[in-house]
C-alpha cells in the first residue's frame, strides 16, 4: 500500500515538506489509536533477533539512522514501524537553522537522496527534554558542532551535547563525517579525531560516575565513504588508541558517479544516500572488518534498500544496521522484510 498509493501522493510534494508532513500523520495516526495497529503489521518478535552489542540489548538489528527524527519529536511512535532502536539528531548545543531552503533532493531513478541540510535542530537542550519521556526502543545520540564553532574549539560543543544526553540516550555517535558543515570532515584527520574521542571518553567516566546507573555510554563514530584504504587504517589505529566502543559506516558521499537522474538534481551540492552508496558502504564495512580482525562492532548503513541488500551488510561484518534513504523509498515494510530475512537464514 505504501508504494502504491502513499508515497506517490509525497513524491509529487517538496521533499523537506513532505518529511514534515509525513511526521504529523504518523503522530495522528497514533494518537487516535494505530500504534497497536503498526505494531502488529511491522514487528517481529523473535529472540533469534535479538542482539548484544557494546553491551546493549537490541530487540533486533534494524534501526533508524540518524537525519530522520533529529529533534527527537517521534521516536516512541516511528518505533512502532519494529525497529529495534532509533537515533536521534545530529543535534548541537545551540540551536540553528542549517542550511538554506531548497535543500533535500530525491533523485527517483536513482532511488537515491542528495540533502545538504546542514544540522539545522532545535538544539541538544530540546531534545533532551523530549527524551525525559518514557522510551519504548533503544536511543541512540548523534551529536555535533554547531556551524559558527571553529574546529579548535569543537570539543567543547561535543562535550556541551554529550552531557545534556547523558541520562537520556543508551549510546552517543560523534559526527565528524558530514559534509554538509564546512571544515567538519577536517576532523576526521589523525590528531583532531584521536584529541576529540580521547576528550570524549574522559567525560564519560567523569559523567559515568555521577549518573544514576553509574555507568559509562557507549561511544561510536560515524564515518564517511569518502575515505581512503589508508584513511581506513588511521581509523582503526584510532579506534584501538581511544578504546571507543564501534563505528557506524557510513555517511552520505560526495561521489556522483553513474547516476542516472537528470543534471539538475545529480549537481546539487550535499551528501548522497541511497541506492548508489550501497557498493561503497559495504566495502568500508568489510575493509574494516577485515584488516581489524573484527575487534570493534560495526553498524552499517547505505544504501539498503531491500532486505538482500541488509544481508550483504550483515555478511560484510556489519553487527548491526540502519535504514534512512530505504525507509523513505520502501516504507515500514522494508523493515520486517529484513528481520524475516534474518530469520530464514537461521533456518537454513
């Protein structure tokens, strides 16, 4: 029914309003009672599904990346499409506007989506008092520098954003790797990226020790496609250096190869996502795998957009994955497509 007769009716409207749009149905739809009925047509209960990863316990591997509910207005309720955990932001410490309008693309024959939002949020205040609700799912935090801090003075906002979290989300992604804030991916260089995690892990167990459960969060960062094998390599030495917990792979792409939409679209600046970053995705994840023996747990999103294309991630060495661009373009189906995959493997 979604491909059918929801998204085009979304497809024919401007696709940031479309977004909002479609967030005040679903929060509609819930509130006069659907949840139950979301529940019962997208979750999977299974406990072959469940996962245990940097000491979290996950219903089931699929979840919501980051870029889709960034304020955290709806994360209880897009829970009930069955994912097993959300993440919410990019958020800053103060609030901005990002980048101007028009800003979101989608590139139909593609299947793809060029944004260059550029972590427009009501900022990392806003978004914990939302969080201060009961959760149904697992949370996950994607946090930032506001566009105004120079990069001599980011750890400080990532600081400001871990803090005001702390007690409302069950693991942090640093974000250093989108494209869409100028100067942000020169953080993902050797010495800033080791000085930011380092700086980042030490107000862990400072934060840990006067928090309510008295532990330390899981830290994750999330890098870009757009890196080099030896990039790669700086990553993982980086990663055993700081002892943080995983990486989410990837980000959004600069890249524009072999697309086949029309100029007007494929020329917009931004960060790609969809169906052609899926090849490039599934590399790094494999790359980092591989040449780290597997040492650290892997999330992997890009370009999924079928449940065959989950799998692939999976089998690469990603432990856990995310959806944002196939959510769009696949509805919530896609989500218990993938955990019905999952479970037939196991029946193999």
């Amino acid at each position: 029914m979604y491909k059918l007769m929801i998204r085009p009716f979304f497809f024919l409207l401007d696709a940031e309003r479309a977004h909002h749009l479609t967030f005040g149905l679903i929060r509609f739809l819930s509130n006069i009672g659907f949840s139950k009925i979301f529940r019962a047509l997208y979750t999977i209960k299974d406990s072959r599904l469940e996962r245990e990863v940097f000491g979290l316990k996950f219903d089931n591997p699929v979840g919501l990346a980051a870029g889709f509910d960034k304020d955290a207005k709806l994360f209880n309720e897009l829970s009930d499409f069955g994912f097993g955990f959300i993440e919410i932001g990019t958020v800053t410490p103060k609030p901005q506007e990002g980048n101007p309008k028009k800003r979101l693309f989608r590139l139909k024959a593609d299947e793809a989506i060029i944004n260059r939002m550029g972590f427009n949020n009501k900022g990392v205040f806003d978004a914990a008092e939302k969080l201060k609700k009961n959760h149904k799912v697992l949370i996950g935090g994607n946090i930032g520098k506001n566009k105004g801090t120079p990069n001599d003075m980011a750890i400080k906002d990532y600081l400001i954003c871990f803090d005001a979290l702390f007690e409302h989300v069950d693991y942090f992604v640093v974000n250093v790797s989108s494209p869409n804030t100028p100067g942000l991916r020169e953080l993902q260089d050797k010495e800033p990226l080791t000085n930011l995690l380092l700086a980042m892990k030490k107000e862990n167990q400072k934060v840990a020790v006067k928090s309510k459960h008295g532990k330390e969060k899981p830290i994750l960062l999330k890098i870009a496609p757009d890196l080099s094998d030896d990039q790669l390599l700086d990553i993982i030495k980086i990663v055993e250096t700081t002892k943080i917990d995983g990486i989410i792979a990837t980000n959004t792409t600069l890249e524009r190869k072999n697309l086949k939409s029309e100029l007007v679209f494929t020329e917009e600046k931004g960060g790609l996502s969809g169906k052609p970053l899926r090849e490039r995705s599934t590399e790094v994840i494999r790359f980092l795998a591989e040449k780290s023996k597997k040492s650290f747990p892997i999330i992997g999103v890009g370009g999924i957009m079928s449940a065959e294309d989950a799998l692939e991630k999976l089998e690469a060495g990603a432990d856990l994955i995310q959806l944002w661009t196939g959510f769009v373009y696949e509805g919530p189906a896609l989500v218990k497509r993938i955990n019905e995959a999952i479970l037939r493997k196991y029946q193999q």
